[in-house]
C-alpha cells in the first residue's frame, strides 16, 4: 500500500482511545472536547467542593463544575444542564466552553469544504460525505452495511462514529457486513451507485 494512503480500520474495534474520533487529532486532558473539530468526547465530573467560587465570578459560589473545562460555575456562567444518558449524572456546561465547542465546529466544517479534504487525513482529498453528520471523507474514512448475501450495498456511506451509532442494538447485525468505501470502489459495488441515496 502506498505510504501516502491511509489504512482502512476495522470499525467493530473500539478505538481509536488516543485520537478524536471526528479528526482523528491526539486528545489533549485540558478539554473533553476536541481543540481542532469541537467534538465533545466523555463528560468530566469533577466534585464541586463545598463553598467552591465561579472562576468568573470569584465573589459568587459556584453550583457546578463544566463538564468540559473542569472549571467551577455559578448559574449566570452555565450554559446549558442536563443527565448522562450512562450514569444519571447531573452535568453542566459553561457559556464559554459552549461558544467555543460551536466556533471550532464552524471553522472545521469550513476548513474541510474550502480544501474538500478528508476530516481525518487532511492530506488526503474527500470522496464522499458521511450521509448522518454530512462530513466530507476520503475513502479510507467511510463505510457502508450490505445486503443479499453481501453483493449490494445497504446503506452508508458513514463515518467511523456514525457507523458504529447506526449499528447498535437493533441493526447491530449490521455491523457485521461492513465493507468500506475503498473497498466499494474496488469491487463495482458503487458503479453507477448514488451513495446519498443509500441512506
């Protein structure tokens, strides 16, 4: 394989735990969201410590920790509230980390169409799009389920996360016929085949 073209990675592994499951840049401990595309990863759930001040308000006591920048809040600074659909945790998220989550994922989504690169490898040019979060994608990136004995394709294409939401529970079956988009194009599977329409 060339060594400029990225591997297909198998999307019923977990992983990969050290990259952003969008761009595939290194995860950084400062934010559980990803610097480069906004994509928010596990929620933190530090304790709030009794008598704790807003970092923006040092006079006010705070009534949570953001979730995503593990800094204490006071209800003017929090933005947004809610459960862990997981663990029924109670979390919060700031107004600063919200704003800034919603300017990285704009300016990602504008970087990728300007250059029409792939999300993960900016190196590499995008093929199609993912069909559920319409992110642009190389052929490497995307995948598709199949059907009849795995001579049609089912549905897709879908990114690395999308694949594997629209494959749990019910349609985990699914997960099972894989076959990705370079795969796809190297078979005939996709000749005269709209990949929008699959969806």
């Amino acid at each position: 394989m060339p060594e400029d073209r990225p591997p297909v990675i198998d999307p019923t592994i977990v992983g990969p735990a050290d990259r952003c499951i969008t761009c595939f840049q290194p995860i950084t401990r400062k934010f559980s969201y990803c610097e480069n595309c906004g994509t928010t990863r596990a929620f933190g759930f530090d304790d709030l410590s009794p008598g704790q001040r807003c970092i923006n308000h040092p006079t006010v006591v705070a009534t949570a920790i953001c979730s995503s920048c593990n800094k204490p809040i006071c209800d003017d600074c929090t933005g947004k509230r809610g459960k862990d659909l997981f663990g029924g945790f109670d979390w919060a998220e700031c107004n600063n980390c919200l704003a800034r989550i919603d300017e990285l994922q704009k300016s990602f989504k504008k970087r990728l169409d300007k250059k029409k690169v792939c999300a993960k490898h900016p190196n590499q040019m995008a093929s199609f799009r993912c069909v559920k979060c319409k992110l642009p994608h190389c052929e490497a990136c995307l995948y598709f389920t199949r059907k009849l004995f795995r001579t049609r394709l089912a549905k897709g294409p879908f990114c690395l996360k999308c694949f594997r939401w629209e494959t749990l529970g019910r349609n985990s079956g699914a997960r099972k016929t894989w076959i990705s988009a370079r795969e796809a194009i190297a078979t005939g599977l996709l000749r005269g085949v709209d990949p929008n329409a699959l969806a």
